[in-house]
C-alpha cells in the first residue's frame, strides 16, 4: 500500500573531485530526511532504508512500490572549497514524472538555509499534488555557526552508521574535535555518548571507562538544554543497554516520539525493550509502525526476527531472518540468529549448509556444529577447547554461546553461574534471557527467578503522556471558507492566473490574501481537490473551449494545451484521461461530431 503523501530521499551522489566528501553528500541527505521527518502527515522513509540504494540505479517504481512512497528525491553534491553545488529532481514513483528540479549554487557558509530551502520547496511540491499537509515556516534549524564543528559531526555520524564497532570507535575523535571548535553544538555530545555507550555494552572496550565517558559526555550535551530526538534517544541507549534501566530508558524513547513521531529506531528500540520484558504483542506493534517507516532496515527485519524466535515460532523468524540478510549478507546478528532457529527446527542439513557458507565465521560454524550435536543426542568432543577459544576471542560473542554449550553438555551449574556474572554485568548479550528458548532448563531454578526479578521483573513500563493525535482542525470559520472560495473563483476565472505555467499555491496564497497553509487546508478539506487538480481543472476547460473553436483548428492539441497553461504534454495528457476518461483526440471527435 503506497502512502500519496510520501517521500524517500535517496542518497545524494558525491560528484565533487574528491571522494573523500562522501560523507557531507550523506550528511546533507541526511539533513533532508530529517527536516521533511519534521511534518506531521508526510511519511518519510528512513536513512536506512534509502541508503540501501547508494549507489545503485533503480527504477523509481521499484524503489516506490519497496518503499511504499508515490515520490523520491534524487540529486548529487559538487563541494568544492567554499561554495557547493547541489541538483535536485523530485519523482513520482508511478510513472517516473519528474515533479520538480533545480540547481543551487551556494556559498559553503550558507549551507543551512540551503537545507531549509530545498526542503520546504520539497514539502510545497508534495503538498500541491498529493494533499494538505501543514507546513511550518522553517524546516532547518542552523545547529552550529561553526561550519568546521559541522562538518566534523558529519565525518563522526559517516562512520558511525556503518554499525560496526571497529567503526563506531573510529567515530569518536570527529565528534570530540567537533566538540572542540563549537562547545554549544550539541549533536556531537549526544554521537560521542552513544559510541562509548555502545562500545562499552558490548565489550568493545573496558565497561567502566566507556560509561564514565559515556555519561560524561551526554551530560554535557543535556546541559545544552535543547530538546532532540538524538539527545533522548542516545540516552535511552546509554540506560537500557549500558545499565538495564528499562524504565527510564523507555522515557526517553516516549520524548524522542514527541519530537518525531515518525522515527523508526525510536519506535524500533521501544519494540526491544517489550521484547526484553516479555510483552511480545506491544513490541510486535512497534516493530510494525517502524517497518513502515523503514521497510529496508536490517535491523528493524532482525527485531521482528527476534520477537518471533523468543516466541519459539522458529519457522516464521527464520522468513525475517531471510529478508533481513536480502538486505544485508553480513548481518552477523542475523548470522547467529539464523543458526539458533535451524538448532531449534533440528534442521541439520540446512545447519550445515549454512554454517558452511563464505558469510559465516569459522567460530560461529564449529559453535553451531557444536550446540546442534548436543541438543540433538550426538557425541560432541572438545567442548572446554571451544568454551576456551570462545573466552579469547577479542570482543564477546553477540550471543551467550559459552552458557549454551555449559547447559547443554551437563554444566548447569555453571552455566547459571556465568549467566549470573553476566546478568549482574548487564551485558547485552544476555538481555533477553527471560525469554531465552535455550535457557528453559533453567527457568524452575530459583536463582534464575531472581535474576528475573532483579533485572526484567513483570512490571508494566511507565509509558508517560501518550501521544496526542491531532483532531481535523477547522482551519477556517464557515464565512471565510464562502469568502475564500469566492476570491478563489474569481483569480481563475476573471483573471486567469491558471494560464501562467510557474503558478505555485504559494502564489496563489499571495493572491487572495491567505497562508498557504490555510489555502491548502480549504483546497483539500472544502473543495475537495490538490492544488494540481484545482488548477487544472480550469486548464482542462479553457482547452476544450479553444479545441471546438474552428479558429484554432490550425493549432497542435499540445500547442493549445500549453496556451491553457499545462506545463508538459505529460501532465496534460494524464489530467485529460483521468477527468475525461479519454484521450484529447478522442473526446475532440466526439465533441465535434455531438
């Protein structure tokens, strides 16, 4: 179901000389995204799933029905020193119209107010021809004077979205020097918060350290005071992950949504902490208004996965595990989560095929091997040299292998020790233990019970002030909508303002005196047609009175539809099929011929 009004930027190409300034064409994609995120009506599709188009050349239909948007923006960046040049071509998905295009050359300093330019132009065009959205004055706010600091978060955020941890770390210095040249920028806190954060959670680097600096650097940025879903949602990250704290954790995400309703990873994470808790059908929710938003997203295939799994409906987890790897081959989560299910399903040819493929490491292929043979009732040799191989490795498995393998080669004892160790170390990996289908052999142990209550006790999540959905606003008293509609009818029709080809609602606002918004509103709401439409309209008439006058029989159909002001034999030719339901040849015959 494609959703009209919609829209997914795709990633703007670097065409500069230097490649290295990939990351300010991703940065200003990302920018993009985030202003028409910003518009309450509009669905705009994820950085994740329209980065899984970087350079690739799709069919914007394809793109469009994967998605589900009726339009994508494309465009390329050309930096150079201290100017940029930047292309833009808005696109319907059903037929590949070329809505709008532009060029902007700017001065590099100006690149805020060029964001905020491109994007409301974006939003008018959306709203002309697919419905009434309400529009604000400003999409982009500049969040730093200094470009230097701004283009240092940049590079930071290019790394740390490869999600790779080696990467994330990498991310760091960007973000601090940024820090350094702008103190009052605050995004750069909130990227710093979160690497170390993560890092730490996952055993990527000393766990102490890293949420010393963690907690140290989102602080910082929180004393900035400025509301952001980067600041709740790195902070919601940093006590979930780093201390278990579900329930402020779970604040933070409910602030985030009140800036960005629409925000995947948001409404994604939400979904893992009910899914942590236990409470599969409020995460299944989740999990579903963020695919929405982020159809294309690994992450997002890997939850519902995971929701599944932990339900032991292995079958159906292994559908999302498969479209999550259609994504991307090398999602080493979905790797191991893929192995747990065929373990499960006693798929032993489909393990071995699997754990055979170039994807899957050597460790992962001999633990799974392993772990299968021991479920299953096989003589399995050297599992100390494995538990041993398993403890060495540089970071910590992203799942609880060696408690696996103890539980099931008899060491139930240890195996609830080392999950105790964990559990009480708060590491990720054992997060959803609760609900572990491995681990059912401990769950009558009354220790096991208590590190239930200890960590994800049944207790409902405080959910604070739900968000409120907006009523249809009367935007306008029945007197103006009369007055409006008049002044209206009497632009088009005693002055024809249809006839000029650069017509724009905002121009037409300008005319009668009205804010586009509350025009788009009376378009929409009490005439019951877009901008595009309503304008048409009146092209389409003034075509057919000048079509039947003979004096004009020596004019092209086109020539006539362009003097009534259509702006391309496209748009004509699609506006007079679907009013008239024929074409322009076929109704001037029967027109002449009645």
């Amino acid at each position: 179901m494609i959703d009209q009004k919609s829209i997914a930027v795709l990633p703007f190409e670097n065409i500069s000389s230097d490649p290295e300034n990939e990351y300010f064409s991703d940065g200003m994609t990302e920018e993009i995204i985030n202003a028409l995120s910003k518009i309450e009506g509009l669905k705009v599709t994820a950085r994740t799933s329209s980065f899984v188009y970087k350079g690739k050349k799709m069919d914007v239909r394809h793109i469009g029905n994967e998605l589900g948007v009726s339009t994508v923006l494309e465009g390329s960046v050309r930096k150079s020193q201290n100017t940029v040049r930047i292309t833009a071509q808005l696109i319907r998905t059903d037929n590949g119209f070329h809505i709008w295009s532009e060029n902007f050359d700017r001065e590099l300093q100006n690149i805020f107010q060029l964001q905020d330019e491109i994007s409301l132009l974006i939003a008018d065009k959306i709203r002309e021809n697919f419905g009434h959205i309400t529009i604000a004055e400003n999409l982009v706010t500049p969040p730093t004077i200094n470009l230097r600091s701004y283009e240092l978060f940049l590079k930071g955020r290019f790394f740390f979205f490869t999600w790779n941890l080696f990467d994330i770390a990498k991310a760091i210095p960007y973000f601090t020097d940024s820090i350094a040249a702008d103190p009052a920028y605050d995004q750069p806190y909130f990227g710093a918060g979160w690497c170390y954060s993560l890092l730490g959670s996952w055993g990527h680097m000393e766990k102490i350290e890293a949420f010393r600096l963690a907690d140290d650097y989102l602080e910082r940025g929180s004393r900035l005071g400025k509301p952001s879903v980067d600041r709740f949602f790195a902070q919601a990250v940093h006590q979930f992950w780093g201390s278990w704290d579900y329930q402020n954790a779970y604040k933070n995400l409910q602030s985030a949504l009140e800036v960005n309703p629409q925000h995947p990873e948001t409404l994604d994470f939400m979904a893992e902490i009910n899914r942590s808790m236990g409470d599969f059908p409020t995460a299944l929710a989740l999990n579903e208004q963020a695919m929405r938003y982020n159809p294309l997203s690994t992450n997002v295939h890997y939850t519902r996965a995971t929701l599944l799994y932990f339900q032991s409906r292995f079958e159906e987890s292994l559908e999302f595990i498969a479209k999550g790897l259609s994504i991307d081959p090398n999602f080493e989560l979905l790797h191991q989560l893929q192995v747990v299910c065929l373990i499960h399903l006693d798929s032993k040819k489909n393990l071995e095929a699997f754990v055979q493929s170039e994807q899957v490491s050597p460790l992962l292929s001999r633990v799974g091997v392993a772990l299968y043979g021991l479920l299953h009732g096989e003589e399995v040799a050297d599992i100390e040299r494995l538990l041993q191989e398993i403890d060495q490795q540089d970071s910590p498995p992203l799942y609880p292998w060696d408690i696996y393998l103890m539980l099931h080669s008899g060491d139930k004892q240890g195996a609830m020790r080392r999950l105790e160790t964990m559990v009480q170390s708060q590491m990720g990996q054992v997060a959803n233990f609760k609900n572990d289908p491995f681990l059912t052999e401990l769950h009558r142990d009354p220790d096991f019970q208590a590190l239930i209550q200890s960590s994800f006790p049944d207790t409902p999540l405080a959910t604070g002030k739900p968000i409120a959905q907006k009523r249809r606003e009367q935007v306008l008293a029945p007197t103006e909508v009369s007055q409006y509609i008049k002044a209206l009818a009497t632009s088009m029709e005693e002055q024809k303002v249809y006839l000029s080809i650069d017509l724009t609602l905002r121009d037409l606002a300008e005319k009668i005196a009205l804010h586009p918004n509350k025009l788009s509103w009376l378009l929409n709401e009490k005439v019951g047609k877009n901008f595009n439409d309503y304008v048409n309209g009146y092209r389409l008439r003034a075509f057919q009175q000048k079509a039947v006058d003979p004096s004009n029989e020596h004019l092209t159909l086109l020539g006539l539809a362009y003097e009534s002001g259509f702006t391309s034999k496209t748009v004509f030719n699609d506006f007079f099929k679907k009013s008239t339901g024929l074409t322009p040849k076929a109704w001037l015959k029967e027109a002449r011929n009645s």
